[in-house]
C-alpha cells in the first residue's frame, strides 16, 4: 500500500527515516512492478549463502538492544551487526531486548523467539518474514516467478547499496495499486491459518464489514452467512440458531436441555441460549463454523459453531469514540481506549450504551415496546512477561431493560374481532395489561495464559466464568382482561478450563492435544398469576422451579499428516463424559393453598453419557492458489432432562428424559484464488444425517389448566444436504463484490407421535406421522449479496455499500414437525445501504444508514395459539431504520 513518500514507498515500508533511503525514490519507482510482488520464499537463494555472510553469522558481537517494538529491534540488530536487514510486514510486536555477547545467528534467534517469524539469507541480505507454516501448515514448495525472484534480488542489491540497515517489505496483498482480496486469517482449528487454507465451511465476518454494516450482535451476523438463521423470537432471552436446518426449539426455562450450536467468546463456551445474542463490543471477527465441531470445541455443537474473537490490547495509545443516531429516537454510544501500561503490560477498555424507542404500541396504556435500554462493557489485559509467555485476562458486564415484543395475537379469519380484548390485525399494535419486560444481565471473565517452549511446542490454558441471568415479565393471554401472567427468572453459572499443547509446524506432521471441564449450575423460578377473569376461587399466584446440574469432562487430539505438498491427511478424535442432575423445587400456592404443596423432587436417576465425537479428512492443494478437500465428522449431544415438576411421576411415565442425539456428517469443499486474487470462490457440498433427534412434541392435555405443554422424546431422525458458496471479487482497487448462496434439502425421515397446536374440532391435524415433512427452520435458500465501492475524494475516502439479503419461507420451531400454514413464515428479501465519508488520517468519519429499507412487512414466528380463546399468533419483523453514525479515532 502507498502511504506516502517516506512511510512507504512503491511498496517498501521504512522502520526508519533514514535520508539515503529518500535519495532511491527515483531508481525505485523503475522496479516497482517486480519488487513490489517480491516473494521472500527463494529456496535455492537460502541454499547458496556466500561464504561471507556465513562468517558474520557465526562471528561474536556485543549487542545491546532495549525492550522495545521488534521492527525498531531488528533495525538497532542490523546497525549493530552490520548487515543488512530486510523485514516483511509481519514483523509486529514487542521484544524483550538482547544485551551481551552472543554470535550474530544466536543474537537474532533470540530475537524472534516466540514471534511466529524466521529469517533467510539472500545474497548478503537477512530476510525476516512470517512461518510460512504458520498460515499453511506442512512442508511448502517454493514455486516463485522468475519475475518474483528477480524483483526481490533487486530489491535486496538497491538497499544494500544504500546503506540502509533494516527494511521492511510490504506483502502485495496490502499494495494499494493491486486490487486483491484482503487475506483473513481464523483461528478454527486452534491454529492461526489463513481461511482459505481451512478444509472446513466456515464464514469469517471481519470488524470492517461490522462497521460498514451495522452488526451490533450475533443475530445481525446471520444475515451475512449462507444456511444461518437465527431469527427474532418472542423473547430476546430466547436463542434458536440453525446451521444447516439442525436445530431444536426450547425456552429458557427448559435448563436441561442444551443447544445443537455452540457460541464461544475467546475460546469460551457462553453457556444457556439467553447469552447466545453477544453484543459484538470491539471484535475482531466472527467465525460462522458450520457442521459438527465436536473434536476441536466439543460441547452442544453438532450443527456448527460461533466463534468471537475479540480485539486484542496494543502497544499503542489510542482511542475511538462512536454514536448512532437514528429513528425511534436512537442514540448508541460506544467508546474504546487501547492504554498502553509499560512495554509488557497492554489495557484495553470498551463501554456501550444503547437507548431506543419501542416500534411497538400497547394498546392498552399507550406505552411503547420492543424499546430498548442497554448497557454494557469489556476491560482487557494483556502481559506479556517474556518473549514465551503471554497472559490475557478479559471482563464483560452487561444489563438490558427491553419492552418485551412478545406476540401480536390476530383473529382468525371468519372469527369476529374483539375490541374489548383488545384483539386486531392492525400490524405492531398488542393489548397487554399486564407488564411485558424482559431484563438481562451478566458478568463474565476468561483468562488465557500461552507460553511457548524452546523445543517449539506450546502451552495453552484458558479458564472461564459466567454468570448470567434473564428476568421475564410477560401477560401470557396476550389480552387487556385480567387472566393470567408469568414471571420467570433463568440464572446460569459455569466455570470451564481447557488445557491445550500445540506442537510446533513446518515438519512431516503436526497436532493439537489437551483436556477441558466444564461445570454449570442453572436455576429457574416461574410464578403463575391467575387473574379474575378465572373463578374467584382461583385467583392467585403459584410458585415452582427447576435446577439442573452439568459437569463434562473431556479429552481431545487433532492432528494433520502431510504426505507431500499437496497432499494432507487429518483426524481428529475427542472423548467426552457428561453427567446432569435434575431438581424439581417446591410448588406451593397463595394466598389459598387450593392447588396444594408438592415438596422438592430429586430426579430418581441422572443423565450419564459417554461418547467419541471424531473427525478425519484429506486436503489436496492444487496449486497455491487452488484447494479441495473432503471430510466426515462424528458429533454427539448428551441425554437431556425434561421440564419436569414433578420429576419421579415423569420418569415413572417415561417422559422424563431423552437419550442422546447423534449426526454424521459428509462434506467436500473447494477453495480458490483466480484473476491474480482478485476472486475468491470458496464452495461446500454436504449430506447430514441427524440420529435420536431430542425432538420438542406437543401435548395437548399436559401442562397447567390443560392448557398444554412441550415433552422432549428421541422422536425422529432427518437427513440435511445441500450446499455453500460464497464469492467475493476486487476486480478495482475501490470496488467489490460480495455473494453468498446457501440452498439446504432437509426433511425429517422418521418422526412419529407430532400434534400440531391447532385442535382437531378447529381443523387441527392431530397427532400424525410427520415422516417427510419438511423441519423447522429449516429454508430451501439463503442469499446475501453486497456491493462495496470506495474511492478517493476530497482528500479522503467516499464509502458506499448496499446490501441484500433473502431467506425462504421457513416454519417456526413452535410448530416443528407439522407443515401447516399456521407455523409458516414469509419469504423475504431485505435491503440494506449505508453511505459516508471518512478523512483522509481516518480519523473521523461521518455515515448514514438504513436498514430494510422497502419497510418490507414480514413476520419470523408464527404460531396457533390455543388457551381458552384460539387465535394465531405472529411477532414481525423490524420496520425500516434509518440513522447517522459519526465516529472519532485518536
């Protein structure tokens, strides 16, 4: 990238300003085309280091070099050996400093220990550039241009003559006169790769396309990733996510019964669904994981995983402040500061506060829902003792007020309105009496502690704790008569340590290893009001709950085994051993005991599996540029408990557990670079097959008042192919494209004993064998696609970017298993834009926005909804928004 004469030059950054280096600007612009795609890689030149440079190598110097930056290292390394030293951009990060006497080999080892770098010779040159293993595990063959060569010769012979003595060489892919696609780099496989290099489907959405989009959470990230959807519930402490049509419904107060995808913060599990919408305060990326991932994270993540990896403390003072403003009275605050305590100790802090008006209105008081109040922040420390170790602590706090939007209840067709309950079909207008509020708060640490050993291995530990609640508050009948309302409130702590070895890269073969335990304690509490609209007899409140105990212990080893270049075996294997127990609390009435005291009941057994999960695959590498692969995967869900009261009566009937659930997975994928990087296509064919499904039936006899009730049974099995493709092109440096196309078949193959809501004497199918039906959540096609234009002007830079994104009709979880209007939910396509200008240092810019701009009118849960009256149920989606976004970097 160009950055300006002196900073960089045609390529060429400067880790000093020296004045002889200025001089070559002229004789530097002749070799541009070569020396700015210079590939450090040379083998043949490593192989012919002259004589001279080998005596320098091992002769005995005195070295004195402070802790400092490490560019700023090597340059005073270079001075002091007196040898020229060519650094590639990759060389980030602080150094613990050198002093004595050490050989000129020794004194540069030392040096990079621990970085992730190596340096080659060439000519009387050193060249220090990133482990090329690092980005592509196994042994690499070099197979650069002969132009590629010729310009780093040149490049090497130009800066020796000037006398400079340390440069540091830009990669291509950063030239801003080369419209290539930015290189990301996941984390998935516990490694640093570049994604392109990863043989699994995975979606990595970056904190620039955050920005430019407006994701604020994980539900904002569907929209972006191909056979995601995570749609909007009737309560934000509900978390339904599907990867691939695999997903279960459930509520919170169901404790028991764990989630198909994982959701993981720094590499740690958040644990029940009402944690699962993570505000994305100052992440880096999130890395969408599809498929079972049970080797390498384990717990609950048969259908895929959501890994957020955050933005980690610098060792540069600086700061950003942010503010959206925008209709229903938006204001969005967010202010980050990277603090820099001394030259091994880094501290990053973020604070967000959100206020919105509701876009709902409650027709019985005027009062606005679905608005929102939210606070929340994250402190992060990094240290880093030595040039092997590495500690990070991060803590994040959040407390969330929301209007609950929990459902519009509309009459049927053919049934009258009533007016007096408040009933219509008026669009965003509900009629509750009773208050409809949802709280959220939680508070959550991790500690992550990586030291790295002489011999190249690694140590990984990561230690987590959450605590985290939601409170609910919801007028049940959806009524403005007084009849029945609830109060829930669901709290989960868990504590989880993982420890990980690493063996080092670059050889024949090379593995990740270790251990992890996980203990969670959860707790529900419900309190029923019965209202007057009952017998008078029957007003009053009734109080219960539920608490389920987890520990998982586990064990795990993945590996890759390269055969050659372009051949790559790997397998993985992970054993996990999960016990749970369940307690029923105490059930008592008042202010007259008319229902009676059922005493605590302890689940008369306990939930006890113990399963492999495992994977094993090959990666053939065409070339560079071109990868394919192929993979099977095992993954396991344990045994869950029901929501049981009465704990020993269920287990007598048989309805107290559910066993295990299991899928195998077949996956081929291919990976590519084309047009010089300029075109990624990355595409996946799979065919899923999920076993013992815990599936969610209806019974419409059970729960309170009859009123029915959710009863877990291994009740079916279902089969899920289809495929993945997501492309993104550059064909000029300020434009680019990005698609994603995800077309999923998924039917269920066995399901027996499924009612639908709807009862028979209303047209209701009954209970029926719901073989061949289509699951929920489960749509024939996702589509995102965006254009992204940015190009100089005024001294800065003009952004514009329109979205698109579509998903398929789908039928709600309420109603799995039944393909009935009643649960299916409107196709949609959603237009997004935003446009702005940043300056030209990026430090300040200016934005306006708007999302589903056609206001397009569609609803994402829709239910029959059977308690005393019958009418259907539906909770739409967000109107359009629109607003402005002024951000300040310092």
């Amino acid at each position: 990238m160009i950055k300006g004469m002196g900073e960089n030059i045609l390529g060429f950054s400067w880790t000093s300003a020296s004045y002889r280096c200025k001089r070559l600007m002229p004789t530097l612009w002749l070799c541009v085309s070569a020396a700015c795609f210079a590939d450090t890689s040379d083998s043949q030149g490593e192989r012919m280091m002259d004589n001279q440079l080998t005596n320098q190598l091992n002769a005995v110097r005195h070295f004195e070099i402070a802790a400092q930056e490490l560019s700023a290292a090597l340059l005073q390394f270079g001075e002091q050996a007196e040898l020229t030293v060519m650094v590639h951009h990759d060389a980030t990060g602080n150094t613990s400093g050198l002093q004595g006497e050490h050989t000129t080999d020794e004194a540069l080892a030392q040096l990079l220990a621990g970085t992730g770098l190596e340096y080659h010779t060439r000519g009387d040159a050193i060249i220090v550039r990133q482990l090329v293993a690092e980005l592509t595990p196994g042994p690499q063959t070099t197979k650069a241009p002969l132009l590629k060569r010729l310009g780093t010769a040149i490049a090497t012979a130009i800066f020796a003559t000037s006398g400079a003595s340390a440069i540091a060489v830009e990669d291509a892919t950063t030239d801003s006169n080369e419209a290539v696609i930015e290189e990301i780099v996941v984390t998935a496989t516990k490694r640093k790769e570049n994604l392109q290099d990863v043989p699994i489907s995975l979606t990595a959405v970056i904190a620039k396309t955050m920005e430019q989009t407006g994701i604020q959470n994980i539900r904002d990230i569907a929209d972006a990733v191909p056979n995601l959807i995570f749609p909007a519930e009737f309560s934000p402490a509900v978390g339904n996510i599907s990867i691939r049509g695999v997903a279960n419904f459930t509520g919170p107060n169901n404790m028991g019964w764990d989630k198909e995808v994982g959701v993981f913060l720094d590499g740690v599990y958040l644990g029940q669904q009402f944690v699962m919408n993570a505000d994305l305060v100052d992440t880096e990326r999130v890395e969408v994981i599809r498929g079972p991932q049970g080797t390498m994270f384990g717990k609950n993540t048969i259908a895929g995983v959501i890994n957020i990896v955050s933005k980690m403390p610098g060792d540069e003072f600086e700061g950003s402040i942010n503010a959206d403003v925008g209709n229903f009275s938006l204001f969005r605050q967010q202010v980050s500061l990277n603090i820099p305590v001394n030259d091994v100790l880094a501290a990053r802090v973020s604070l967000r506060n959100t206020q919105r008006d509701g876009y709902v209105t409650n027709l019985f008081n005027g009062d606005d829902l679905a608005d929102i109040d939210a606070t929340g922040g994250r402190l992060q420390l990094y240290y880093t003792p030595s040039d092997r170790t590495s500690v990070y602590l991060a803590m994040d706090s959040y407390d969330t007020e929301t209007g609950l939007y929990s459902v519009e209840h509309q009459p049927l067709a053919g049934d009258p309105t009533r007016p007096e309950w408040g009933i219509d079909n008026v669009p965003f207008t509900v009629s509750f009496n009773h208050p409809n509020i949802v709280w959220q708060d939680g508070f959550g640490t991790s500690l992550s502690i990586e030291h790295d050993f002489a011999n190249g291995y690694t140590l990984t530990s990561i230690t987590g704790y959450r605590d985290d609640t939601a409170s609910l508050s919801n007028d049940v009948d959806g009524r403005s008569f007084n009849a029945f309302q609830e109060i829930t409130r669901a709290s989960t702590q868990m504590v989880s340590q993982e420890l990980r070895i690493n063996s080092p890269v670059g050889e024949s073969y090379d593995f990740v290893t270790g251990v992890y335990y996980f203990d969670q304690d959860n707790l529900f509490n419900r309190t029923f009001f019965f209202g007057d609209f009952w017998l008078p007899a029957l007003e009053g409140r009734q109080h219960g709950g539920i608490a389920t105990d987890s520990r998982s212990y586990a064990a795990f080893v993945h590996g890759n085994f390269y055969v050659n270049d372009e051949l790559t075996l790997f397998g993985g294997l992970r054993f996990t051993d999960d016990e749970k127990k369940h307690l029923a609390l105490e059930i008592l009435c008042e202010p007259n005991p008319w229902c009676g005291v059922t005493p605590p009941q302890a689940a008369p057994v306990d939930v006890a599996d113990s399963e492999p999960s495992w994977t094993a695959g090959l990666r053939y590498r065409f070339n560079d540029d071109l990868m394919t692969y192929a993979s099977i995967a095992r993954g396991f869900k344990s045994g869950v408990f029901n929501d049981s009261t009465t704990p020993v009566a269920s287990h007598a009937a048989g309805t107290l557990l559910a066993d295990p659930e299991f899928l195998l997975s077949y996956e081929i994928g291919v990976k590519g670079a084309w047009a010089d990087g300029r075109v990624n296509i990355n595409a996946a064919l799979f065919y899923m097959d999920w076993e013992d499904m815990q599936f969610r039936l209806w019974c419409e006899d059970c729960g309170t008042l009859g009123r029915g009730a959710n009863i877990l049974a291994n009740a079916g099995q279902m089969t899920s192919r289809g495929i993945e493709i997501e492309l993104t092109a550059r064909p000029t440096n300020h434009l680019t494209f990005n698609l994603g196309v995800g077309f999923l078949d998924a039917e269920y193959g066995q399901l027996n004993g499924v009612t639908s809501s709807r009862p028979v004497a209303r047209g209701g199918q009954g209970i029926i064998d719901g073989s061949g039906n289509r699951p929920a959540m489960a749509p024939a096609w996702t589509f995102n696609a965006s254009v992204v234009h940015e190009f100089p002007f005024m001294g800065g830079t003009w952004l514009s970017r329109l979205d698109y994104n579509f998903m398929d009709e789908f039928y709600s979880p309420f109603n799995g298993g039944v393909e009935s209007d009643d649960g299916l939910n409107p196709a949609r396509g959603l237009l997004n834009a935003r446009l702005g200008f940043s300056a030209a240092d990026d430090k300040w810019g200016v934005f306006f926005w708007g999302k589903n701009l056609t206001d397009k009118l569609a609803w994402d849960q829709k239910v029959y909804y059977n308690f005393v009256y019958h009418d259907i149920a539906r909770h739409y989606i967000e109107p359009r928004t629109y607003g402005a976004t002024l951000n300040y970097r310092f």
